[in-house]
C-alpha cells in the first residue's frame, strides 16, 4: 500500500503493515 508518514500509517493500519515502512512508528504503536 501507500507508505506514509508514520504519524498517519501507524494509527489506520496495522503494525504489520506499518512495520513495513517505519519502524519507529511501528514499536510506537505497540
């Protein structure tokens, strides 16, 4: 999918998908 910002991405999709494109965002979320 898109690759946004991980401010956006990380709350609209999963932290599968997040994980993908940021990584910070991704263990943020968690």
């Amino acid at each position: 999918m898109m690759k946004q910002v991980s401010g956006n991405s990380q709350e609209t999709k999963p932290v599968e998908e997040v994980g993908n494109g940021s990584a910070s965002g991704d263990e943020e979320w968690k």
